[in-house]
C-alpha cells in the first residue's frame, strides 16, 4: 500500500511499503478516513526533533474505522475511533505519579508507532477513543485531537468571564482555541491573523472578532494566546497586554526565540506553557458535536498522499489560506 514516510529532517518520501500488520492481542487494525497535518509534524519535519526511529509513518491526528481486532481489544470491528496521540511509558516517576501527562518519556503515534499517512494502520486499542457519536462526518472528526489541544490551553489560560481575550494565530489550534472560549462564553474574543482570507475563514468558524493589526483592538485584553511561534508575535502580545496579564503558549519555536522577558518582570504578567493535553480529548470530540456546522470549513476539501510533500512545503512557506490541510489516504 501507499504511505508517507519521514526518514530525516527534510527528508519525506511517499512510496509502497507492506501492509499493516493483523492485530496482535489487543490491538485493532484500522481503516484511516481522514488525517490531519499538525504543525508539530512540520516541526518535526524541519528540525527532526522527535524522530525516534527512520523510517516512520508520521499521522497523530486521525479518525479512523476499526477493520479487526485481536484477542482482548475493547474495540468491536465497525466502531469509528480517534487516536489519543500520546505514547506513555508507564514506568517514570510522572506515570506512577498518575500523571502519565508529564510522562520522562513522552513519545507520540506517528513517531513511536506509525501513524495516519496510510490506509490503513494497525495499532494497541487502549491508544484509541470511540466516537461519542458515531455519524460525526470525518472531516469534523479528525479535529478531535487539535480540540484536546485547544482545550488544554484554555485550562492552563484559565481566563475569568467578561475579560478580553486575545489569540494571535488563525491556524487550526489558534482557531479551535478561539472557538472554544467563544462557545463557553468567555471573552470577547479576538483572533488576529496576518493572513486576511484565513483570518476571515477563522473569525466566522469561532465567533471571534477578527483583528488584522495588533495595533488597532477594539477592547484591552487581560489574556493572550500564542499558537504562532512567532517570537515577533509574542513579543507583540507581552507589549499589549496590561498588568497583571496572562499569556499561554501553544505555538512551537524554531530555535531559540528573542522575546523581551523584561515585560514579564516589570507588567508582572504570567506566562503558562501548554504542552498536547491531559485528558480533554473525550471533551473535545463532545464539544466537536456541538459546534460541528461551525467548524466543518475548517478543513476544505483532503488531499491524497501524493499531494503531501508539496502541502507541507506550501505550509511551512506560509503560502495556504487553509485552516487545516487534512488528507483522504484513499484519494
């Protein structure tokens, strides 16, 4: 069959490799529907940061159907599954803590296992969640694991009601973040973007106020998101934000970034990292189900397997005004 397979940094290659496997005891064998492209999988392409093994099937974000199961799977074949993208040891001090989310050892499906950029993939049941609702369209489905994502950074944000709030990025988590803080009435909510047609694909998904320039907002925010990684755009948000301030950091860096730390100092603001999710994803996959009409553009129409070299280069140029470029392995 037809995957995408990461060998390097810089080194992505879509070629015929075996079929996946049949399930061992506890495992399921799945029928990939959609697959999203994460940013953490430019990232990762870019810096070769968690490659862990050469060569892998990369994919932490997809929604799939169950084909088969093996002795012990808590999964029927027919059930439509999301992956939780997190790979535990077990065995550090943090999972025996019960606080697996702060795993020594933390790798993820798509680097530890081979992921979604196939047809089909074969992997350990307890690694999967059913869908709440099993007729969610896939296209809205596959969202599940950026909405844990945004989910969690709302939590460490934790924002009190009626207090502006603003998010710098238009991407997928920056959009799913602003969507959720919209949808559990926090805010108002604004979300800027440089990007003038996804920002207005953004704005109108969420419910937030769109903002082109960071030097004209229509309210003072009391809290920030970062789901850039842009040091310029951090920079921007510290210089914004009042005393007393909180910014939650979402977005991934390449290097080591330049932010001025003494705005933190002299405004007394507080700074929060947001790392994946702690256990939001049975949330994230509820909340999907309610916000589904509003979010289905988000996605815009998948993409083969062929397609995918030439969507991550368009990506990392900054050159697509999609919101979520997600693909079909069957196209």
């Amino acid at each position: 069959m037809k995957a995408v397979r990461l060998y390097a940094a810089g080194d992505l290659r879509v070629e015929e490799i075996a079929a996946a496997p049949a399930p061992a005891d506890g495992e399921v064998r799945l029928r990939v529907e959609r697959a999203g492209i994460c940013g953490s999988d430019l990232h990762n392409f870019k810096t070769g940061m968690w490659i862990s093994r050469s060569p892998s099937v990369p994919g932490h974000e997809f929604v799939a159907v169950v084909e088969a199961a093996g002795a012990g799977a808590c999964l029927a074949p027919g059930t439509r599954v999301v992956a939780d993208s997190r790979v535990v040891c077990g065995r550090c001090a943090a999972c025996l803590a019960g606080e697996s989310f702060h795993c020594e050892n933390l790798g993820f499906v798509g680097e530890v296992n081979d992921g979604g950029f196939e047809p089909y993939t074969t992997l350990p049941a307890a690694q999967l969640v059913a869908l709440p609702d099993q007729g969610l369209a896939a296209d809205v489905a596959v969202l599940a694991e950026p909405m844990a994502v945004a989910l969690h950074a709302v939590a460490r944000l934790n924002p009190a009601t009626g207090v502006p709030i603003l998010v710098a990025g238009a991407g997928p988590i920056g959009t799913l973040v602003a969507t959720a803080l919209v949808h559990r009435g926090y805010g108002p909510v604004m979300l800027a973007d440089r990007n003038a047609a996804r920002l207005a694909t953004a704005a109108a998904a969420s419910g937030a106020l769109p903002v082109a320039d960071l030097a004209v907002l229509p309210h003072v925010p009391g809290y920030a998101v970062d789901a850039t990684g842009s040091p310029a755009a951090v920079s921007a948000l510290l210089e914004v934000l009042p005393g007393g301030g909180r910014i939650a950091l979402v977005g991934l860096f390449h290097g080591a970034p330049q932010v001025p730390l003494n705005a933190v100092v002299e405004k007394g603001l507080d700074v929060v990292g947001c790392a994946a999710f702690r256990d939001e994803l049975p949330a994230a996959l509820a909340l999907l189900g309610e916000v589904r009409e509003r979010v289905a553009a988000l996605t815009g129409r998948p993409i083969a397997l062929d397609d995918v070299p030439a969507t991550y280069a368009e990506l990392m140029a900054g050159a697509s005004d999609r919101i979520k470029a997600v693909i079909d392995p069957f196209r």
